[in-house]
C-alpha cells in the first residue's frame, strides 16, 4: 500500500509545488490522476520515487517512510517501487529480454551482474512478463527497433519484472494513438487486479480515467481538488481543473 | 502579382537604414583587408619561393630516377620495422583507451561522481592532448632510451588526451533517461554502469578508438624519425645513406599500411554504426 501524508514540497526558489497532500493507494487498486500542466502530478511522482526531496510530510510504502530513507536503505525500498514514464527509456542497443531482465537487476549482487551480465535465474521470468504483455516473440530484438506502443509495453514488463508492490505511471500513454493508449491501461488495470499491485497513473485523457480508474485524484495548483470513485467523479468537476490552468 | 510580406508593427525592413548599410560596407571592407593582410604576412613568414619548385624540379627528377625501380629485394629486412610501427600504433591505443575510459567517466558532467574530479580530468586530457606527440616522442626517447618503447609511449600518452576528450563528448551526449530509469529500479550504481551506460556508449567509444588507431599508425611511421623505432627509423637512416631504392621500398610499403588501416578501420565502424 501506498500512503502519502500532508506531503508538501517548496522549490528553492520559493514557489510552492504540492501543498498538505494525501493520498492511499490500496494494492490492486488503479488510482488516477489528473491536473493540468504544472499542477504537480509529475512533482508527485518524483517525490513519491525520491529523486525529489519534499519540505514536509511522509510517504509511507506498507511499513516504510520512504522520506526518512537515504543511500542503500532507500536503494533497497526502490525495489518495491516501479515507475512507467511517457517515453518508455530503454536501453535502446540491448536487446527487449535484456531490458526486462536488468529490471530485476537490484536483487542480485553477483560478480556476473557487476560486470554487465544478466542475472540467469531471472531470464525464465522476463521472458513470461514478456508474454504478460504479448510480446514474448519479441525476446531477442533490439529494443531501439521497436515502436512506441511496443517500448512502452516492454517498460511495463521491466517494472513487472522488479516485483513492486506499487506501480506509478506518469503519462505512460501520452505518445500513442488511441488503440495502443487502450490496450496500455488495460494492462495496467489487469496487472492492478490480478497482481494485486498498487497503481499510481497520471493521465491527461478523461476518458481513459472513467474507463480504467477506480478512483480519480484531481490536482490543482498542486493541491488535491477532488479524490472520489471514478463514478462519483463529474466532467464539470475535472473541467475545471483545465480551467483553472488556462485562467 | 505581387507579394505582400507582413512586417511586425514598428520594425523597419532590411537595409532601409543609410547609416546601418554604410556600416556594414565598412566592416565587410575592414575585413576584406584584412584578410588579405593575414595572406601577404603568411606569405612572408613561411618565405614562398614558387621559382624554388621550378628549378628544385631537375633534383627532384634524379631524384626519383635513383629509386626507381624499388629494391624489392630488401622486402625480408622491412619487415621487422613494420610489424613494429603496428604495434608501436597498437600499443599506444591500447593504452589510450584503458586510461581515457575512466578519465572520461570523471570528465564527463553528466555522470562525474564530483566537479574536482571532473577538473581534474579535464586537466590532465587537456595536457596530454596539448602537447604533440612528437614532443612526447622526444621527452621518452630521452627517458628511455631509442626503440620502439618511447614511440608506444608517446603514443598511449597523447591518445589519452585525444580519446578522453572524445570519450567525455561522447558520454556527455548519451540519452540518460534510461540511465536514471534503471537507476529508480533499485539498481547499484555499478550495475547502472555496466547495464546503463556502458552498452549506450560502446559501439561510439570502439568506433573512436579503431579511427585512433587508424590515425596512431600515420603518427607511428613519423616517429621513427625521433628513434622511436618502426618504419621511420629505417626510412630515416636509408636516406642518411642515400639507400633511395630501398627509401621507395619503404614508402611503397607505408602507402599500403595506411590505405589498408584505413579501408579496414572504416569498415569496422560501419559495421559498428
């Protein structure tokens, strides 16, 4: 489970970021979230993952506040943590089952993972996330031949393949047409459900939220405006989070 | 017909200024002149004589007459200095790049592990790629002794600063969203190393330094000059003792290497592209 409590974060230059957040993501729940530009849903995400430090609050994964954590405590608790980004950020000359693998890469410590080889015991593994995903005759290609809905699904069996208890995605689909932004969130969905893994997913698209989501968080000025079951969420009520960014 | 261009409000077009033009005629003028000044000292500075090439022409002709035809029969005796202006040439790569990958990691912004390191390495590539490696060539030569030795030496030294500063370019323009993604898996450092950067950037740092070694064998066949042993060093004292038959053997033999290390390194690095 994901919980983060009155996160706040302060830039140095003194603009106020994320304001008292909260927020819970029960696992196998798919939570997502919305806001206009520089609302601070990405700003989340980076705090949530620690490559940004937040001024106050906590941010708890299961037992453990990520935000007391540093150096080998905090590369331990990552494992648990998986990210999605827009653009999928492979390593584009190794082969897809190399990338899924070196998702696993933080477990082992042998001498062989040191110096560049994969670790054996995980390549059986990658391989069926690779299926997860329907591209497991896709193993042994190069990952930067692949298209954009391809990459992104090899990315998901990357973080598939660190075995997190949470999964954030930040706009995992902003870059693909419409067939593939569906067949991506119903991965997600999938993987939320059977995995029973807490997801995390900022979008743009309405409509993938009242499709995909079971709850909706709306961010406004980097403050929660709404967080309801999708039902419960109204179309006026997420207008005016773009509304709010034009004004 | 004619075009209607739309202007921004209170901007005037090009070229309607008097004073602006008159301007730009001067300086276009200033530097004309100048030009023509850097020409006329350069010409005086290297002392050009072309009437010299005309009556060095005869020289050159009995020149030529006296290695013509090569002495083919020296071929056995050439071959020692050739293998060892190769390896002067490998040795000097090899070196340079076993010393210039780490500098580079410490050269690099985008991965330096602290800015004193990347001064630092910034520093020593910077000096070592300043100084030409005939001199370098001629400080081992004095420190070691004639041979083949000094030559690698030069080489290897110069080749660090020329491969680090290539390597550093190189890693410094290196996608690193895929670097900070293996990062937040839980990933070592080390393993974000070898399974990150280290395939992003191979196939560009083997292409650089098989282009190194192309460039490392020319540099080779000079430095034989010095005493750094090799194919120059033969070359030099056949033509102390007016061997030209044998000097044209040699350069037969030198226009091989070179076109062969090009031919070959260009189509390693295709292959690599």
């Amino acid at each position: 489970m994901l919980r983060v409590n009155d996160l706040s974060l302060r830039y140095p230059n003194g603009k106020l970021a994320l304001t008292d957040f909260e927020l819970t993501v029960e696992p196998g729940e798919l939570v997502a979230v919305l806001g206009g530009n520089g609302s601070g849903k990405t700003t989340l995400l980076r705090c949530i993952t620690r490559t940004l430090r937040p001024s106050a609050g906590e941010i708890w994964l299961d037992e453990t506040n990520l935000c007391a954590l540093e150096g080998e405590k905090l590369r331990r608790a990552r494992l648990a943590l998986a990210i999605i980004w827009q653009h999928p950020s492979l390593v584009r000359r190794r082969t897809v089952l190399a990338n899924v693998a070196t998702g696993a890469l933080g477990r082992h410590s042998t001498l062989w993972t040191t110096l560049g080889g994969l670790p054996a015991s995980e390549l059986e593994p990658a391989r069926s996330y690779l299926a997860d995903v329907g591209l497991a005759d896709l193993a042994e290609q190069r990952a930067g031949t692949l298209s954009g809905g391809q990459a992104q699904r090899v990315s998901i069996a990357r973080a598939l393949a660190q075995r997190p208890r949470v999964l954030l995605a930040d706009e995992p689909v902003a870059s693909l047409d419409p067939e593939a932004a569906d067949e991506i969130m119903r991965l997600l969905q999938r993987l939320a459900r059977s995995e029973r893994i807490a997801v995390l997913c900022v979008l743009h698209q309405l409509d993938l939220a009242y499709t995909y989501a079971d709850r909706v968080v709306g961010i406004r000025a980097g403050r929660i405006a709404f967080n309801l079951p999708r039902s419960q969420v109204s179309r006026e009520e997420v207008r005016q989070l773009y509304i709010h960014e034009a004004a | 017909m004619s075009l209607n261009i739309a202007r921004p409000f209170g901007t005037k077009p090009a070229g309607s200024s008097g004073w602006g033009s008159a301007v730009t005629i001067a300086v276009r003028c200033v530097l004309g002149l100048l030009a023509i000044a850097i020409i006329f000292q350069m010409l005086i500075v290297v002392e050009a004589r072309p009437q010299d090439l005309i009556t060095g022409v005869h020289g050159m002709i009995d020149l030529i007459r006296r290695a013509m035809p090569p002495d083919f029969s020296q071929l056995p005796k050439a071959v020692w200095p050739t293998l060892q202006t190769l390896d002067i040439a490998l040795f000097g790569t090899i070196v340079g790049v076993v010393v210039a990958v780490p500098l580079a990691l410490l050269a690099a912004a985008n991965v330096t592990p602290s800015r004193y390191a990347y001064y630092a390495a910034r520093a020593i590539i910077g000096f070592t790629r300043a100084v030409p490696d005939l001199v370098w060539a001629l400080l081992f030569v004095t420190a070691v002794g004639l041979g083949p030795f000094p030559g690698g030496l030069a080489l290897g030294v110069h080749s660090v600063g020329m491969l680090g500063r290539l390597f550093a370019e190189t890693i410094e323009q290196m996608d690193m969203a895929p670097i900070h993604a293996l990062e937040l898996t839980g990933a070592r450092r080390i393993q974000v190393f070898s399974h990150g950067i280290v395939p992003s950037i191979l196939p560009s740092l083997l292409g650089i330094g098989l282009y190194r070694l192309d460039e490392n064998i020319r540099s080779s066949l000079v430095l034989g000059f010095v005493g750094a042993g090799g194919i120059g060093f033969q070359l030099l004292s056949d033509m102390n003792l007016f061997q030209y038959q044998d000097v044209s053997l040699l350069l037969i033999i030198i226009f091989v290497i070179v076109l062969g290390a090009e031919r070959i390194s260009a189509a390693l690095r295709e292959r690599l592209a």
